[in-house]
C-alpha cells in the first residue's frame, strides 16, 4: 500500500473528533494485480483542541518470485489547535521484516482560519533494507535514513468545495543506483501495494473536495517518483463518501495507476465509519 493514503483518514478522524468525540473506521483496498490490504483506523477528542489518531493495516502481494510480501503498518499522532496555529507530532512503524522496514518520525507546524490551512511538515525515515538475492549477486542488508521537508494547502475555495495541495521532497543518506538497483525494484513492485512504492524520491498531490448535501466526492490526482528505480507514477482516485445513519459513513474508493515499474492497475477500496460522542 502507499501508506500515505492513512494520513489523509488520520486527519479526516480528527475533524470528525472536534467536539470530543471519537471516530472509528476500518476497510480494505485491492487492486488488479490481487493485492490487498486491510486497515482499522480512529480518533479521540481528548479536549476540544487536542486529538489523539491511531492506525493499523496489513497488505499482501504475491511477486515474481513466488514469495508473499505481508506488510504491517502501525501509526499514531497527536494534534493540538492554539488557535490560530497548531503543531501535530507523529510516529509510524511499517514493514516486512524480511524486506524492508521503516521506523518514521514526523512533525508538523500550521495555521488555520475558516478559510485556509497552511503547513509546514518535517519527516524522519530510519530504513532496513534487505535486497534479494538474484541469480548474480547474495542478499545482503543496508542500513540508511530519510529527511523530508514538505508543505500542504487547504483552501476553501467555495460553501461546498475546497481544494488541498501536498508536496514532499526526501533526502536519503544513501546514493540510489538505478541501474543496479532495477532488479531488486522489479522483485518488489508487483502492485501499488508493494513495500518499494513507500521509498520515493518525491511525492505531490492535487485534491478538489466537493460536498452534495450529505455526501462528500474526493477526486485526487497524485504522482511520485521512486527513490531506487527513478521510475514514476501517475494517480488518480475518486472517492465517494456517505451517510449510512446519523452516526455512520459509507466511503467507496476507485483509482487507476500509470506506472513506469508496474504498469497500469486498477484498485479499489471501501471504508466504514462509526462517530460517537
């Protein structure tokens, strides 16, 4: 999975926990190539200004070579509004542990008003990767880190639509070499869903928000471009949110993927959401 998709579901619990209540959601996503990945995530307001967000998720990918890539993913963060600024600290862990595993650390500064919110965000990646043996070459273990500086845009831009920007740009400790890195990228990308996709160079996102009444239509427009093969990749999802009852929300998800190292894919997901007080 591109586990940045669980930030935006993170932030989404913390507007739903404004008054002090609570959000719990859990779902799943699977594409053409048979990948899947299932997440629980949730929110508690433990003040009217103070929101404390959790995840969970795991994925599978069958690859070329027969193995099954099982990836887990765990995250919590903790946000607090001084009005009209707020900072939002957070800690993630994700991985195979005979892959590649990712130990991250992020924080963020921003300012709100009714109609904009601007951020500033900062992200440390402490990786393990091992790469696979090949027919040419044994496995063997690299140990390296991330910095990533990135800023992000909530702009209101009408009653009923709103439009969010992000870009990220990461700073390894390692120089990457495509060419000889491309064997252990093709072992590891079979899908969206594989570990090698959360190891980008850059990553920038163009969202448009429309409410109808009730129900919420999310079209978002992403691309990134992979730290190890170079290769880039081109995303678009709509997502379609709606009310099930006072207290419960339906989200239906469908996305298409134009890779340089996977192809083309098709994906789709589906959340439920259940707010109390």
């Amino acid at each position: 999975m591109c586990w940045s998709r669980l930030i935006p579901l993170l932030l989404f619990s913390n507007a739903a926990c404004a008054l002090e209540g609570f959000m719990i959601g859990a779902g799943g996503e699977g594409d053409s190539d048979d990948g899947l990945s299932l997440a629980v995530v949730g929110g508690v307001g433990l003040t009217e200004d103070t929101w404390l967000s959790g995840a969970v998720a795991r994925s599978e990918v069958d690859l070329v070579s027969g193995r099954k890539l099982e990836t887990e993913y765990a995250d919590i963060e903790l946000d607090h509004y001084f009005d009209p600024i707020g900072v939002r600290v957070g800690a993630a862990y994700w991985g195979d542990s005979d892959v590649l595993t990712s130990n991250d650390w992020r924080a963020s500064g921003y300012f709100r008003n009714d109609r904009v919110t601007l951020s500033l965000d900062y992200e440390f990646r402490d990786f393990e990767f091992i790469i696979p043996s090949t027919d040419f070459a044994t496995s063997r273990q690299v140990l390296f880190d991330a910095d990533g500086i990135g800023v992000s845009a909530r702009i209101k831009t009408s009653k009923s639509t709103n439009l969010r920007l992000r870009g990220i740009k990461y700073d390894y400790s390692i120089p990457f070499r495509p060419v000889e890195n491309a064997d252990a990228a093709r072992l590891l990308s079979v899908s969206r869903l594989s570990l090698i996709n959360s190891l980008v160079d850059h990553r920038a996102s163009l969202s448009l928000g429309i409410e109808s009444g009730k129900t919420v239509w999310d079209i978002d427009l992403t691309t990134w471009e992979g730290a190890i093969s170079g290769s880039r990749t081109k995303s678009l999802t709509v997502r379609f949110l709606v009310p099930l009852s006072q207290s419960t929300d339906i989200e239906l998800g469908i996305g298409y993927d134009d890779s340089e190292l996977y192809g083309d894919v098709t994906f789709f997901s589906l959340y439920l959401f259940f707010y109390g007080d």
